[in-house]
C-alpha cells in the first residue's frame, strides 16, 4: 500500500522523512514543499562567481564561510537551500551530519533564473523574519541584484558594488564580476 502524501502545511520534519537529507530538488516554504530551479549554464556560473569573489574578497577574515547550496532549517515549517550563503563559522562549529543548520544564514542569495516570483518573495520573507541581515536575488537575465533588507530594497547593476559594511566592511564585489562567463558575447 502507498503512503499517503502528507498535506499542507507540513512541517520541516515531515518534510525531511519524505525527501530526506539529500534530496536538493525541494525545499519547504512556510509548510510548502516546492520544487527548486534546474541548475543551468548561467545559474552555476553566476553562483561560483559568488562564492570565489567572496571567498577572494577575504569574507573568512571577518569570521564567515561563503557556502554553496548549503541546507537550512528556518522554522519548524520552513527549510531551504540558498544558491550561496555567507554565514557566521561559529554558527557551523559542532555540526556534524546532514542535518540542516538552525536559522537563516546571514546574507542568504538566490539565483533567479525561472523561479516563480511568489514562491521566491516568500523565500526572501522568511530568510528576513528569521535573522538573515540581508537577502540578495541575482537576476542574471538582467544582469543585476536586488538586495532586500527588513526595511529596504535596492538594485544594483553593472559597476556597483554589492557591500554589506555592517558585516564585512571594506569588502565590495562589483556586480559586473558576478555575472561574467554567464553568457556568451
């Protein structure tokens, strides 16, 4: 006999029992489970040009760890799978197993390709209610970031900087650098 599904909302346990630790094709948004975005040519080159720019930028020195697709468990009805996350290296102490880390991470990003608009603004609404200073949507169709705090957006394109001076001052990775080898001339 099949299991039946369980029904929405479920929580992030139940979430895990049926997709388990290792099944990155889901993540649960506010008890719903929601299928992510394939990885494309664009996609993965503008979510490794994140992680070397901020990891050549020196986020380390300031005590953080830029982490790719890393899993986190936000609520008890909520957990994702950021495209690339910068988050605290104590936060990651002590962890062992596959189990997602507790919280949103501090600058969550997304790589926004054919993510649907509701399912990506309720992402960017429970990363923020739950502790990330920042969350950063790149667009690489655009060629440009949109960066939402708890009080404020803003879109940053072609020579601007992405900067957080809060958390790691003196660093700023220009916009351009981010979406370079995304596509072809």
């Amino acid at each position: 006999m099949a299991a039946n599904p369980i029904a929405s909302p479920m929580t992030v346990d139940e979430f895990l029992r049926i997709h388990g630790d290792d099944d990155d094709r889901y993540e649960l948004i506010e008890g719903e489970a929601c299928e992510r975005t394939m990885d494309g040519h664009s996609h993965f080159m503008v979510k490794n040009n994140l992680k070397e720019l901020f990891d050549q930028a020196g986020v380390a020195s300031y005590g953080f760890r830029c982490l790719m697709e890393a899993s986190f468990r936000l609520t008890n009805s909520s957990a994702v799978v950021p495209d690339v996350a910068i988050i605290r290296v104590e936060r990651l102490e002590h962890r062992t197993g596959n189990s997602p880390a507790s919280g949103s991470p501090e600058i969550p990003i997304e790589v926004a390709i054919s993510d649907q608009s509701s399912v990506l603004q309720r992402k960017i609404s429970t990363y923020l209610a739950n502790g990330a200073h920042a969350v950063c949507c790149a667009y690489p169709n655009l060629r440009n970031i949109v960066v939402y705090t708890a009080h404020e957006w803003r879109e940053l394109s072609g020579e601007d900087k992405l900067e957080f001076p809060a958390l790691l001052p003196g660093i700023g990775i220009p916009v351009s650098a981010i979406f370079e080898g995304a596509f072809s001339h």
